[in-house]
C-alpha cells in the first residue's frame, strides 16, 4: 500500500507542477523545502508528511482527497501512467470551446482506432 501511495503521489505532484509550470525549485521554496525533497517526492522516493501535503494541495488548488483517490492500475507502467496523468491534468484546465473540439476530436480518434 506504501508502494501504491508514493506512485500515486509522485504522478499527481509531478502532473499538476509541470501543468502549471512550476519549477521543482519554486514548489520548494512554496513548501519550505529543498528542492531534492520535491525531486524525490516526484520520483517516488519519499511520502510527504501531512502538512507538506496539505501545502501541495493548497499550492495546486486541489482537495487532499483528490491528491489520495487517484485509483492507479498496478499492470501500467510509470510512463504510461505519467502519460495519462498529464492529459487529465490538461482537460482539467482547458476552456469550454477547447474541451469541445477535444471531445470531439478524441470521439474520431476512438472511432477510426478503437
């Protein structure tokens, strides 16, 4: 369950800075910590504790329970996983018209290769 929690995590944090384009070094400094504690939380290394958590949270605007939810498939790979996590990140922000021509370009690409 350790295991499931770092990789949960590592993704989600990982996903949400570089979709806000911040730097491992300013999420530290937001943290008040170095930035190699953000480099190994995102590598998996590391569980933070619950009040870096809570400032991670608070940082990306985001409910502790979404940060804890994210239901991962232990047959995936990082990579893939890393991959998912940054579309969801994208959707998540993108405007109405953009999630429109999105859904509708995704509902040709799931027709034609699915």
């Amino acid at each position: 369950m350790k295991e499931n929690l770092k990789k949960t995590l590592s993704l989600k944090v990982k996903s949400l800075r570089e979709s806000q384009h911040i730097t491992q070094e300013d999420l530290a400094d937001k943290c008040e910590v170095s930035w190699r504690t953000i480099s190994n939380l995102e590598r998996g290394l590391v569980v933070p504790d619950l009040s870096m958590l809570v400032k991670i949270c608070k940082i990306f605007n985001v409910g502790l329970d979404e940060m804890l939810n994210l239901q991962i498939d232990d047959n995936k790979s990082r990579s893939r996983l890393e991959r998912e996590q940054f579309l969801i990140e994208k959707i998540k922000r993108a405007n109405d018209k953009s999630l429109d021509y999105l859904l509708d370009q995704m509902m040709l690409l799931f027709k034609y290769f699915n």
